[in-house]
C-alpha cells in the first residue's frame, strides 16, 4: 500500500505535537531522541513546503518586448 503524502498543515500538527510531548512529558531518553529526530524531519518538511509555496507566489509578466517574465509578488 502507497503512503500518502503528507500535507503541510498534518507535519505542522504532527511537529506541534512532538514538541507538546518533549516539554510536557517525562519520556524515556531513547524516546525523546526518536521523537525528536522525527521532529527535526517534520521541521525539514514544513520549511520545504514553504520554499516551495514561495516559489509558486513568483508569477509570469510579460516584459516590453513581449516574452515572459518572472518577477516576484512584491516587484509588481
């Protein structure tokens, strides 16, 4: 069975969570350590999906001469 891609906003409540738990809970050392490498993945996703999300803000103008240009949202 294919996993299913996780959204933004699910590794953005997943990490909210792990974070709850590391500072709320006593956790075993090995636990805490798994959790927080799971942490730190979830965090490399968030930013990911971020640069991402940026990227697709950029939009096509078309410049004097006619061909496409890329310029970002606050340049326009």
């Amino acid at each position: 069975m294919a996993k299913k891609k996780m959204t933004f906003e699910e590794a953005l409540n997943r990490l909210e969570v792990i974070v709850r738990q590391l500072e709320d809970e006593q956790l075993p050392l090995e636990k805490a350590l798994e959790m927080y490498v799971e942490g730190v993945e979830m965090g490399k996703f968030c930013q990911s999906a971020l640069d991402d999300a940026e990227q697709r803000i950029m939009v096509l103008t078309a410049s004097e001469g006619g061909r496409p240009v890329i310029k970002e949202m606050g340049d326009i």
